[in-house]
C-alpha cells in the first residue's frame, strides 16, 4: 500500500482522537480519585475504547486481521487486570 500525504493526514487524525480521549480519561480517573468503582469504570471504558479504536483504524487503513484484534484486546485486558489490581 503506497502511503500518501492523505494517508498520513488521516492517521495524525486518527491518532489525536486517541490521544484526546485517553487524556480525557486520565483527567476523570485523577477527579475521580475518591472512588475505586468509578476509577475502574473509567479505566475499563478505556480499554473498550482502545480496542474499538483500533478495530475501527485497521478497518480504515485497510488492513485489519484477526491477530490485530487479538492484540488489542490483549492490551487491554492487561491493562485492566492491573488497573484492578491496583485498585483492589
């Protein structure tokens, strides 16, 4: 696949919307820090987030493969399990 300026336009995009929401997650999980379920909350709409972004980025650019989900859902789950053992 040739990677054109639009291709890489579309992925700075693709990428600032990741970066924004997870921020934004970082900043409730910090206005939040009174509560173990709300933090845990947010930090799994997080990873449900994260992998639907990433299913969502594959399928644009045109190469989404079933180990790219797997992936994903690895990574987040990893980051659940210690988000919740941190938490708990």
């Amino acid at each position: 696949m040739k990677k054109t300026a639009a291709y890489f336009d579309r992925d700075f995009w693709h990428h600032l919307i990741l970066i924004i929401v997870l921020t934004l997650g970082i900043i409730l999980f910090y206005f939040f820090s009174f509560s173990r379920l709300f933090r845990f909350t947010i930090g799994f709409s997080l990873a449900v987030f994260y992998v639907l972004w990433g299913i969502i980025h594959h399928k644009l650019d045109g190469d989404l493969h079933f180990k790219n989900v797997v992936e994903y859902i690895f990574i987040a789950l990893l980051a659940v399990v210690i988000l919740g053992g941190m938490l708990i």
